[in-house]
C-alpha cells in the first residue's frame, strides 16, 4: 500500500477519475494509465500511472492530506 502526505490537493484529470464517496474522498479511475501528480510535503513531485478501477483514498489528516493507494494498481 502507497501512501504520501502533501499540502495541496493533487491534479486529477475529470476524464481519468471520478469521486465515488464524499469523506474520506475516494477517486476511482476511469480508464487504464491514468495520471496524477502530487507534491508531498518536502516538495517532490511524484507522477503515478494507475489501471482502470483504481481507487485512491485521500483524506484530510491534521492540516494535512493524506494520499493512500494499493501498489497493485499501478502501472
């Protein structure tokens, strides 16, 4: 399981991935090699490729958002 913190909200494409729940907020993907990008709290930027039906989890956690996710789904 993958998971980061970071200070702003991550980039999600509207026709990569879809909000299936409201809190914590849960994006599924909508087609295979969809992207985000995520700067993490020391300011590196890492870029995921994820498969179809991936779900990734981010929640607010103490001041923070927190971004977890399964390795499995990663291209």
């Amino acid at each position: 399981m993958g998971r980061l913190f970071f200070m702003q909200l991550a980039e999600f494409k509207v026709d990569e991935w879809k909000i299936t729940q409201g809190t914590p907020v849960i994006f599924e993907s909508l087609k295979d090699n969809s992207i985000i990008k995520i700067t993490d709290m020391e300011n590196k930027i890492h870029k995921m490729t994820f498969r179809v039906g991936a779900k990734i989890i981010v929640d607010k956690f103490e001041g923070k958002f927190e971004c977890i996710w399964n390795d499995n789904d990663l291209v």
